[in-house]
C-alpha cells in the first residue's frame, strides 16, 4: 500500500480516538512530541483559476508532516495575504460531534466483530500490524475495518516522525484566524466519512489488510509522497498514488468523484467576485482525474504559478 488515504476527516477521528474512552484510550494513540528540525525550504506546488473579477488558487496540501519544512512562504503565502477567505475540504466540528459521527460511521451499526470479517491469514497480518505500532488489535473489535486502517496509519506516521501540528491545514487555519479570514469548506466530516463507510466490507477488508501489510515501511513511503509535493513534482505524485489506488472503486469515491465534486463548485464560485485560497490534499491536484483536469470540461484552465 504505497497510497495512505487520509484526508482531513480522517485524521481528525484517528487522533481523537483517544476520547472515546475505553481500552482504546492509549498512549500510544497520543502524538509524540517531535525533535527539533532544521527548517527546510521547499516550494509545493500552486495554480491559479480567475476571470476579470474572481481569482481561486488551488494549493495541495499534506495533512500531516514532519517538523520544520518551510512551504508557508514565497508565491503560497502571497497568494493567502491577498486572499478574503480560505477554503478548506472540511471545517473540523467539535470534539463532541467528533465523537458522535465516529461512532455513527466508524463502528459497526450491527455489532458484527472486526475479526469476524477477516480471515485466519488476515487477523495474524492485522495483528501482527497492530503489535508494530503499540496499539491493542482487541480494542478494535467494534470497528469498522476503514477506521482501523486509518487509526493505525496515523500512529504508525506518528511513531514515524510525523506531527499533525505541523500539517498544512493546522497552519493555514491559525493563519486564517489570525488574520480574521472566514473559513469554509467545500465538504463535511460527515459525507467524508460516509464515502468509507458507504465502501464495501470487502473493500475496507483489503484496504486494511494492506495498510497493516506495509506497516514497516508506512514512513518511508510517506516520505516519498511529501518528497514529491515539495520538490515539487505532482506528475510523480499522481503516479506514486495510482500505484497505491488499485481498486477502482476506492479510487473512484475517494479521488475522482470528489474531485467532480469540487470543479462544479470552483465553476460556481467564479460568478462570484474576490479571491480565495483553496486548499485540498495534494492528491486531488494531481493526475488525469484531477481537479485542473477535470476543469477543462467547463472551459476553465488553472494557470501553474511559478516561483
């Protein structure tokens, strides 16, 4: 599994699992405090979409990154100063609804037993996964096998190196309250989190069997990813995640739909005067399915900015 599939529903349930109470409620599942890092310069990528009185950039973002990597700056951060709002794919709710869309979407309505669906094979991978990262595989028996995924993705970045405070949404949204910039969002955590469990069972089954299957390599494949968002290359970003996205199904509720999703708006928005800064997962920018793409089909071209 080359592709981690977290967006920004998704890692806001995994990280607070740990309020839920229960023999989930870890340390395990608690962020790690992150060494101090030598900032680095990088310079991900960047478009702009406008007409003469509408401009939208379209930023690709990384939901969550290793300390110290310097990309809030240059063209990225010329474009949030001059813009009235930011957009975001979801606007979190509190940690009460938080726990109440988790348990509505996350755990199984039927009580059915996460390894009640796997098989023999599939419990020892998912076990042995669960021991890698110091998370009790028992405690997961409510869950669907799309938030088990998720969860051990997200603490197996953390052990990795990884800090949500560093991710690119954390800090865009502190500079937007900052500067009292209006946050929206173009979804809710609630339809992101009715696409996985709207999935098949088998297509959750295989989707966690092979996060837990690349369990030990689970950073150094993020790496990767965010090696090719900062360089920046979305061209190799698009292929490192097709290569992960090999269902066609998965590929389809969680990219492409989505992303037609997200052309109609931006094709709305321009009858609507002023500027802003829309930052989606940098998947969604990336490809022949990506929202640049799919903008053709409305006689609109987003503009690569160059810095």
């Amino acid at each position: 599994m080359k592709t981690f599939l977290l967006n920004s529903a998704l890692l806001t349930i995994a990280l607070s699992l740990s309020a839920l109470g229960g023999p989930i409620s870890t340390p395990a599942l608690a962020a790690e405090t992150p060494p101090a890092a030598t900032p680095v310069d990088v310079d991900p990528a960047l478009w702009v979409v406008k007409d003469a009185d509408t401009t939208i950039y379209l930023f690709g973002t990384v939901h969550i990154l290793k300390p110290g990597m310097g990309w809030f700056d240059e063209a990225v951060k010329d474009a949030f100063d001059k813009s009235d709002r930011l957009i975001l794919e979801i606007v979190e709710p509190d940690a009460a609804m938080t726990q109440k869309l988790f348990a509505k979407y996350g755990l199984d309505q039927n009580g059915k037993t996460l390894s009640s669906k796997m098989t023999a094979e599939e419990k020892a991978i998912f076990a042995k996964a669960m021991e890698k990262v110091g998370l009790p595989a028992a405690a997961f028996e409510p869950f669907d096998p799309w938030a088990a995924a998720v969860t051990m993705q997200v603490v197996g970045l953390q052990k990795g190196g990884y800090d949500t405070n560093s991710g690119v949404e954390t800090q865009l949204t502190a500079a937007a309250k900052a500067a009292n910039k209006p946050i929206g969002a173009v979804e809710t955590m609630e339809g992101q989190l009715a696409i996985f469990d709207g999935l098949s069972q088998e297509t959750q089954v295989k989707f966690l069997v092979e996060s837990a299957t690349a369990v030990d390599d689970m950073a150094l494949s993020m790496d990767n990813m965010v090696a090719l968002w900062a360089k920046p290359d979305p061209d190799g970003l698009a292929q490192v995640m097709n290569e992960g996205l090999t269902d066609p199904k998965l590929h389809a509720a969680l990219l492409t739909n989505r992303n037609a999703n997200w052309a109609v708006w931006i094709d709305k928005q321009l009858e609507k005067p002023g500027t802003t800064f829309m930052a989606v997962g940098a998947g969604h920018l990336a490809g022949t399915t990506s929202v640049q793409h799919l903008l053709t089909a409305y006689g609109i071209k987003a503009a690569r900015v160059e810095y």
